[in-house]
C-alpha cells in the first residue's frame, strides 16, 4: 500500500512538471508573436541576409546564425553562434563556439569554450574564453579585455589590451598600452604530489570521522551495500549522475518558462523570484552532490577496501578500516592521468552504493532483518 502511495505521489509530481513545461511552451511562443519575434528559441535560429530585426534580439538554441541586421541588442545563449551580418547594439554571446565575422557597432562580451573574431567590433571587446583567435581582418575600436587558454591576436586593437592568458601570440598592432599576463603551467614535481595527497588524506578523514561519530549508519550502510552489490552501486551511480545533469537542466528550463509565463500576464515581481528559487535548487543540489562525489564516495569505498581485510565487529576495526581504505584511494587517485578516471570510478561506486543503501525501502528491511553491527 506504501508502495504505490509512494508511486501515485511519483505520478503526481511528473505530471506537475509536464504540466509546467507545456505551459511555459505555449507561454513562450505567444509572448514571441506578442514581442513580434523579439524572444526566439529553437534548435536552430536563423536570421537571413535579407532579414531585419527592428530592436533587440534575444536567441536562444542549439544554433544561432546571425546572417541579417539586428538593429539594436544581441543577447544569444546556444551552442554554436555566428555572426557574419550586422548588429547595430552590443553583443553578448554565451555559447560553446561564438564567430564574429559580420560587423557589432558596439560592445561584445563573449564567454565561450573557442572564439574567433575575423570582423570589426565598434567598441570594447570582452572576452573569456578557452582560446580565442582575432584573424588579421579582426577589428577591435577601443579596448580589448580578454581571459583564455590560448590567445591568438593577429588584428588591430583601437584602444588597450589588457588579459590573461597561458599563451599569447600577438602578430597584430595594438595602438595603446598592453598589459598581457601569461601564466606558464608547469608539472607538479613528485613532492607536489606527495603533499596534496597528505591533505586530500587528512580532509577527507576529517569529514568521514566526523559522519563515522555523528551518523555513523550513513557511513556503515553504503559501506555495506558496496560490499554486497559492488556492480548494481555502479549502474545507479551511472545512473544518478545523468538524473543530476537532467534535474539541473530541467530546473533550468521549468524558471525560464515560468518566467516567460508570469511576465508575459505583468507578474513582473515573481520573475525575480522565480530565477532566485531556481539559482537556490540548483546551488543546493550541486552542493549536496559535491558533498557525496568528493568526500562521501571516498570514505564509502575505502571502508569498503579497509574491511577486507577485517571485520567491522567494532568501533576500533571501523576506523582502521577508514583509515586504511583511504590511504588505498587517496594513493590511488594520485597516480597521473589514471587516477582522475580511478577517481570517477571511485564516485560512481560511492554515490551508487549511498542511493541503494539509504533510499527509504532499504532503510527499513535493514533495520528489521540485518543484525546491528556490534560496537
């Protein structure tokens, strides 16, 4: 009876959420009509060469090409942008490849993972990027302000160029002053290594002691389940971090939705709250997944390890087994290159175990048909 309570209350829930999500669907394509086409999104969104845009232009899709004019503001979110038309405001572009070959009158202010600028910006140009290449045809009016991985400047800078960068070649001119700092990585040296092993060890057994002496049923159960179910902890830690991924994105779209929704019927004041619950979920979700992922998964898996070795019939042997079993993934986890994938296994095992052990069916035929650890 429990059990399909549980379940009808599942359905209630999904079908709340759909609701919302087809709501703000329809919410968003009238408010497009309304704003006449102001507010777009979809898969790919193209604005042609023989196409105007009278104002600003908010885009948001898998792919945005810009080949028109856009009078007034861009402000693009998407996974490709390109701009090869006109736009006679500022840009501001978050997308995973932004190209600026077209004409921007004002400012643009781009966050991508692979920029490029072969056109001519008006104004200032602010950009952070994971590296970034303004071609011999790229223009920037004034100043240039710049954070990237790999910074390529073969163009002409009206103004100053001030950045950040671990690599910097500079073919172009630069009519004012440049104050360029180039962080050189370099390899950790073995005795690097040893002492952010030492206080990755002592972190960890910091918090696991500390969940060991508070709660320790939180420390034990997954520990146990791990041991149990080593290959079923490791399909649902698959599991649970696609379900992460999706609740956040979804979170996501659901506020923007919503957003639209209660704007559109002049609800201005619950878009602010709207947007502030969302950021609240998704920081507290990412928090408490960051508390399983970092310092939970170890202590679960290296109990597990430890108590190979030896029971956990007492107090003393659980924390021996604490301690050694972290050592063995501390250890682990710091081997290069193989020990960040050592480190994920170590996650998806961790947080896996956690959801089998502590979900609330489990909780409850565990305490009534598994004897209690003796202290």
């Amino acid at each position: 009876m429990a059990h399909a309570d549980r379940r009808r209350g599942r359905l209630r829930w999904l079908g709340l959420v759909t609701l919302f999500v087809v709501t703000g669907a329809s919410v968003a394509v009238a408010q497009e009509t309304q704003l006449g086409g102001k507010i777009q999104a979809g898969g790919q969104i193209t604005i042609s060469a023989d196409e105007t845009v009278d104002g600003d232009l908010y885009a948001s899709g898998g792919r945005v090409l810009i080949e028109g004019t856009v009078d007034g503001d861009l402000i693009v979110g998407a996974g490709q942008v390109t701009i090869s038309g006109q736009v006679g405001g500022d840009v501001m572009a978050s997308a995973g490849t932004v190209d600026i070959s077209g004409e921007v009158a004002g400012d643009a202010r781009v966050a991508a993972g692979q920029a490029s600028v072969s056109g001519s910006i008006g104004e200032d140009l602010f950009i952070a990027s994971g590296t970034t290449s303004i071609s011999d045809s790229g223009e920037v009016g004034e100043d240039l302000l710049f954070g990237s991985g790999r910074m390529t400047m073969n163009g002409t800078v009206g103004g100053d160029v001030l950045g950040a960068t671990g690599a910097y070649d500079r073919q172009g001119t630069v009519t004012g002053t440049e104050n360029v700092t180039i962080r050189e990585a370099e390899a950790p040296t073995a005795a690097d290594r040893i002492l952010d092993a030492i206080q990755r060890f002592i972190s960890l057994l910091l918090v696991a002691a500390l969940f060991l002496w508070i709660a320790p049923r939180y420390v034990e159960e997954p520990t146990l389940m791990l041991k149990q179910r080593p290959l079923a902890s490791l399909g649902i830690g698959i599991a649970a971090v696609i379900a992460f991924v999706a609740l956040v994105l979804l979170v996501i779209l659901v506020a923007i939705l919503l957003a639209f929704g209660v704007g559109l019927v002049g609800l201005d004041d619950l878009v602010g709250a709207i947007i502030f619950t969302a950021m609240v979920t998704v920081a507290v979700l990412s928090f408490l997944f960051f508390l399983a992922g970092v310092f939970g998964a170890p202590a679960w898996v290296g109990m597990a390890l430890g108590s190979t070795a030896m029971s956990l019939d007492s107090t003393a042997r659980r924390w021996w087994a604490l301690i050694i079993g972290l050592i063995v993934v501390v250890a682990l986890t710091s081997i290069p290159v193989v020990g960040g994938w050592i480190g994920f296994l170590v996650v998806l095992f961790g947080v896996g175990a956690a959801i089998l052990a502590l979900r609330p069916s489990r909780r409850t035929t565990t305490i009534v048909e598994s004897p209690a650890i003796p202290s």
